[in-house]
C-alpha cells in the first residue's frame, strides 16, 4: 500500500507560477483565480510582491479598523478573499497555494500546518532558526495587526510572529496564502522582520528558492515552472474591475 501511496504522490503536478509585484486588487484577483482553477483540478504555486505597500483586510473585518492607526489609515487598501487579521505587505514574500479537492491533495496534517514546516524548514536551511509555535499554546492577540496575533501553527523568530497564513474553501478546492516578513515597515514599525530579529537580509529570490525546493522535497510533487493562461489573466483583470478595485467589495464591512 506504501508503495501505491508513493507512486501516486510521485505523479502529482503542481504549476510554479512566476514572481511578480501587482498592487492589491491585482494580487487578491489573482489568488481567487488560483482558487477557481484549483476547483478544475489544477494545483499552483505562486510567490509575489506589492506595490504599493498596501494594508489586507480580512473577509469579515470592519473597514473601520485600518481608521484606528494614522499610519494605516494613508495606505491602499484591499480585501482578502480569506479571514484573518489585518496586514501591512511591504517587505515580504507573499505565497498563495491552490490545492483541487480530494485526499490526493488534502489528506493528513492541516496545509496550515503543512506549509508553515515547509517555510520553517527552508527559512532554517538559511540559517533562520524559525520555529512553529505548539499545538497547544493558546491564541494571544496584542493588537489589530495579524502579526501581534499569535495562534498555533504561526511561525516565530525569537519571540516575533514571521509568518502567518490564512484560508478560504470553494468546491472542495483550498486557497491558501501567507506572507513571509523578511524586514520591519515603516508603516507598521511595532513588527519587526527577519532582518531586525536575525540581522540577516534576505533576498526575495534566494527566499522563493528555498521554500519552492522544500514544498517539492517535502510533498514529493512535481513542480513545474508555467505561466497564467490567456483565460486567467482575463478573468484577473474581470475580478478587479468588477471586486477588487471597488468599494462595494472592499467598504462591505
């Protein structure tokens, strides 16, 4: 049965889809994308960047809330598909992973869980002595940012939260994206990064590296390098015009 087990695991395909730097309702469009095309069966990978510095709304947040800090009142802003807590995306790598539904993609430990050992690992194999934080320590929220929120499963540096993930289900199908704190914003200032916490600068390239190669070792799938197709793009450029970019979609709350 192992045997049967390692074979399958061994033929499954998941697109690395390339680098880039949008602003926020193109980031957000792409990831729902991710997550419609995970519905067709289709497993992706993707890292990227923001531009503008740009403040991320949970689903079921208040837009009151970024009212509450000056220097988050003065950034864009944008809704997440997903819940959470708010975010400042500035010095960061941002992950989002569409997974198709099934046991083949989602059996066994929790992706939260999943993916934050993978980034551990691969952030540990850059000498960043990253650890998740236990199972059973209780949730701890200090403030109206996602990262003075501390919650199993988290990645600490430290005793500063690095790395957090949040998750929406379509289908079946799973988005799920995070962001990897490589260096403190001027925006967000009370945060500090990777850089601050282990006086060590990280590039976004040797960062994408390493966590691709992990989640490859770690899983056993086949990573293959692909571009979006003519139809995703389109249907990206749809949900900002018509979701992303609107008030209705991100004041709804």
């Amino acid at each position: 049965m192992r045997a049967i087990l390692d074979s399958v695991m061994a033929h499954i395909r998941c697109r690395l889809l390339p680098y880039a730097v949008a602003d926020g309702p193109h980031q957000m469009a792409a990831d729902e994308v991710l997550l419609d095309t995970a519905a067709t069966g289709i497993a992706s990978l993707r890292f990227y960047g923001w531009s503008p510095a740009t403040l991320s709304l949970g689903y079921f947040q208040a837009e009151r809330l970024r009212h509450t800090n000056r220097e988050l009142e003065r950034l864009p802003f944008v809704r997440r598909p997903t819940g959470g807590a708010t975010l400042v995306h500035d010095h960061e790598v941002t992950y989002g992973l569409g997974l198709p539904a099934g046991p083949a993609w989602q059996a066994g430990e929790p992706w939260l869980r999943r993916m934050h050992a993978i980034i551990a690992s691969a952030l540990g194999k850059l000498d960043v002595p990253a650890r998740m934080i236990s199972p059973d320590r209780k949730d701890v929220a200090a403030g109206v940012l996602c990262f003075q929120q501390f919650t199993a499963g988290d990645i600490l540096l430290n005793s500063a939260k690095i790395v957090g993930s949040a998750q929406r289900r379509q289908r079946g199908a799973l988005l799920q994206h995070g962001a990897i704190l490589l260096a403190k914003s001027s925006h967000a200032p009370v945060l500090p990064g990777i850089q601050e916490l282990s006086k060590k600068t990280l590039t976004i390239a040797e960062v994408v590296a390493a966590v691709s190669c992990e989640f490859a070792q770690q899983t056993g799938w086949e990573l293959v390098a692909e571009d979006w197709g003519a139809d995703e793009r389109r249907r990206i450029e749809e949900l900002v015009g018509d979701k992303y970019g609107r008030d209705r979609w991100n004041c709804k709350r």
